[in-house]
C-alpha cells in the first residue's frame, strides 16, 4: 500500500500525524511526504543555534530541510519531497505580506503541482490538511483547497486514483487546554472518523519532532511542547475528507479493505 501525506512546513508531519505515518511505515507501506515549502519564515527555539547564521529565507530553508530529511528518517518515511514554495509567515497579517510566500500563489498551479505528485506517486491514501488548517495558518489553508482539488482531479489523470483522504483534526476537549479556539479549531467527537493509538509510536514521534531541532528545542524543553499539545503522545484523529468508490462494509479506517 502506498500512502501520502501533503503538508506546508517541515515539523506539520511530526506534530500532525507523526505516529501514523510512523505505524504506517512501521507495517510496510511505502509512506511518501510532499512539503510545500522549506519553513523559510520559522522562527529558531534552539538556544545553541545562532538566528544570525541562518537568516530567514533561504538558510533557514536549508536548515529546516535537513531537520526534515532527518525526521523522516526517524519515522521510516521515504526522502521528504519539496514543492519549492516560500513559507508565508505566521500569522495572517506576517502572511499577507510576504508577496513570495504560498498564499500568494495561484491555487490552481498548487493545486496541479499536488496533483502532479499524486499521479506520479499513486497513493492509495492522501492525507492533507482540513478547512481549518489545523490551527489556522493561512499556507495551511491554502494547501487544503488545493489538495482536496487535486484529491478530486486525480479521478480524470489516473486509472487507480487514492481511494481516500483523510484531514488530520482535533477533537475539541483537547484543543480546549491549548491557546486555540476549540471552537474554530476542534472538532466534535462524532465527526472523527478514525482515531488511532499511537502511544506504541510514541518515542518515535518525539525523536522525530526533535530531530526538528530549530523547531523544538532542546530535549530538558520537551515537556514543555506536551503540554501546549495535550495528547501528542498518545492518539491521533482524522476526520474523513473524501472517499472515492463505495463506502466500505466494515468501519472505515485508513488503509483496511483497500
Ligand atoms: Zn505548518
């Protein structure tokens, strides 16, 4: 089976769904991520790295890429693919001033350019972002449409297009002990469609966020990231974003029936 995951930054595979894409590849699947962008605009956490040194833009790019290459790694994940576009910035108003980041670019050509890897790589599986954008950036947002396009397109390029699509969400309790909204950026338990267990995964997502070391921090630090993302460790949800062919007799989950 083969399964891709259509992220923005470098560290949204980890944070979002590293436990899955970690089982996933644990059980033999060929697990493919496709980055938009390098994180050009992420901000550095690590005291022992200098900003100075990897000025934002193209440096930084360079550092969260191999940040990312080695995350993937650590979650048995082919080699990181980049699409090549800017990171926007965080949050909206940085984003919408940045005439070179990924909001700015024409949905269509994203979306062709997602499209152009789902038929190269014939997923069985997608897994994007949702409406939401997770916690709402805008190249999260952006992503979205032009992922569920290509999810849909896919159907008129291929003989065997992804079968499913899933967006990965939070149900809303948890993202009621976080800063965020847990009613714009929750989700009611019922529109969960597939949670999965992956506290057996659970030093291979830790090591795989702190492989993003710019990121992340120091290791002393990490108990300080478990609490702004109650549950990291132990379940991840996903709500349903698209289903091609009949709805499967059996409870829906990821992979089973295909
Ligand atoms: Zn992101």
């Amino acid at each position: 089976m083969r399964l891709l995951a259509v992220f923005a930054h470098p560290d949204d595979e980890s944070f979002f769904c590293g436990g899955t894409l970690a089982w996933c590849a644990s059980m033999g699947h060929s697990v493919y991520l496709v980055c938009a962008t390098r994180g050009e605009q992420g901000e550095i956490r690590h005291p022992d790295i200098d900003p100075g040194r990897y000025p934002k833009g193209e440096a930084r790019g360079r550092l969260r890429q191999a940040e990312l290459e080695a995350a993937c790694q650590v979650l048995g994940l082919k080699p990181p693919i980049f699409l090549g576009y800017q990171d926007s910035g965080y949050p909206l108003e940085v984003a919408q001033a940045n005439p070179r980041g990924l909001i700015h670019q024409s949905l269509e050509e994203v979306e062709e350019a997602v499209l152009e890897q789902i038929v190269r790589l014939r997923p069985h599986v997608v897994i994007g972002f949702d409406p939401k954008g997770y916690y709402g950036h805008p190249d999260h947002i952006h992503l979205h449409r032009a992922t569920l396009g290509a999810f849909w397109r896919a159907g008129n390029r291929m003989d065997e297009p992804p079968r499913r699509l899933f967006f990965p969400v939070r149900p809303r309790e948890r993202v009621a002990r976080t800063r965020f909204d847990p009613d714009r950026y929750g989700v009611s338990s019922d529109s969960i469609a597939v949670r999965v267990d992956v506290r057996p995964h659970a030093q291979t997502i830790r090591a795989a966020l702190l492989a993003h070391r710019s990121q992340i921090g120091p290791e002393e630090g990490f108990e300080r990231i478990l609490e702004d993302w109650p549950g990291l460790l132990e379940e991840e949800c996903f709500a349903l974003g698209g289903l091609r062919g009949a709805f499967p007799k059996e409870p829906l989950d990821l992979l089973a029936g295909l």
